[in-house]
C-alpha cells in the first residue's frame, strides 16, 4: 500500500500561515470525508489535530484548518507559533484492503 | 480522560517473538475498534492492523500478515499484538490507538528492537 504524499519539510516566520499538501487517489484522500491530521513532537505520540477533513477536536487551537480538494488535502496553520514546530502527517480511510493510510510526513520549521 | 499504556515491547533476535499489550481505560472499551501503528527510526507512520469492538473481522497491513496476529480482551480492557517471526525491519516503536473513523487517542508507545 502506498503512502499519501507530503512535503518533505515546510516552514515559515512566527505569525505567518503554511500550508501542508496530502496527496493521494480516488481511493483515499479523494474518495472519502475521512482524512486526519496529526502532529507529532519528537519523542512524543502523535496527535489529533483535524478529522474529517476539517473538524478539529476539543482543545486544539483554531489556528490549525483543513480543506480537501479532489484527491489532495491540506492543512494550514495560520500565526505560526514556536511550539508549532513538529512534524506533521495526514492519513485516510482508504477503499482498497489497506483500509488506512498515512502520509509521508513533513517537518515545519518556525524561522 | 482516555488513556493507552503500551507494555511488552524489548530486543529479540530475529526470528523470534514477541507480544505487545495496551491496557485501555477512561472509556467504554468494547465500543471501539483498536488499533497497531508503528514508526520506524526515524522514519514515519505505518499502519498495521485494526479490530472491531467484537473482535470478530481483522485487518492487517501487507507488511505484517501472516506474522502478526492482533487480539483483544474486552473484560481486562486490553488490546494485544503477538508478533512471529520478527525481522530486522520490524524495528520501531509501536502504538496502540483507539480508532473511530481514525485513530484518535494513542498510546506512548513501546520499543521494539530485532537484532541479533
């Protein structure tokens, strides 16, 4: 089964706004509200940040958004803080046998 | 407060076995399917497998059928990974999750070393 596709790493001044991509097929990202977004410091569990595409779960700063496109997802975080800096993965359902997938990954860096 | 606490994890040689359990509390454990993920050194997310509340349909990831075998115990709330035949490659750090619609509540993890 084959990974989502991310940036390798993204970054940006504190207070800007990034944008991560998540790329896959009508099979996942694009076939399904079930894409998730997770932060992940080092050492430390990932995180929820957003589910279904766009909802976030108690707790986590409306800073972070989601959006999907066709078959591409986003996440966006916007007044980019220091403790925003972490790597960050998407996953999705997926209609093949797999049945979840994670992204590639990609590392944000606060400039 | 939901809470995941992998144990079981160690070094083993390769060809050997282990089990991994994830003791699960703060919520009504029989109403969730569960889930295994591993992150390999240094490297990302790998989802493996995932049962249902029931514990009756499984699901594995290509990677591990065959040699891993997920269980639960719904009256010890506790969540297991028995892994066979363990490679070089199975080297990481595994995660229990709660899964519902996507893995939302994870464990600390526990690291699991194949060398010989």
């Amino acid at each position: 089964q084959s990974a989502l596709t991310q940036p390798a790493s993204v970054s940006g001044s504190p207070g800007q706004s990034i944008t991560i991509s998540c790329t896959g097929t009508s099979s996942d990202v694009g076939g399904d509200k079930y894409v998730s977004w997770y932060q992940q410091h080092p050492g430390k569990a990932p995180k929820l940040m957003i589910y279904e595409v766009s909802n976030r779960p108690s707790g986590v700063s409306n800073r972070f958004s989601g959006s999907k496109s066709g078959n591409t997802a986003s996440l966006t975080i916007s007044g980019l803080q220091a403790e925003d800096e972490a790597d960050y993965y998407c996953g999705s359902y997926t209609s093949t046998i797999a049945l979840y997938v994670f992204g590639t990954g990609t590392k944000v860096t606060v400039l | 407060q939901v809470q995941l606490v992998e144990s079981g994890g160690g070094l083993v040689k390769p060809g050997g076995s282990l089990r991994l359990s994830c003791a699960a509390s703060g919520f009504t454990f029989i109403d969730y399917y569960m889930s295994w993920i591993r992150q390999a050194p240094g490297k990302g997310l790998e989802w493996l497998s995932y049962i249902p509340g029931g514990g009756s349909t499984v699901f594995y990831a290509d990677s591990v059928k065959g040699r891993f075998t997920i269980s639960r115990d719904n009256a010890k709330n506790s969540l297991y990974l028995q892994m066979n035949n363990l490679r070089a490659e199975d080297t990481a750090v595994y995660y229990c999750a709660r899964y519902y619609e996507t893995p939302d509540y994870w464990g600390q993890g526990t690291l699991v070393t194949v060398s010989s």
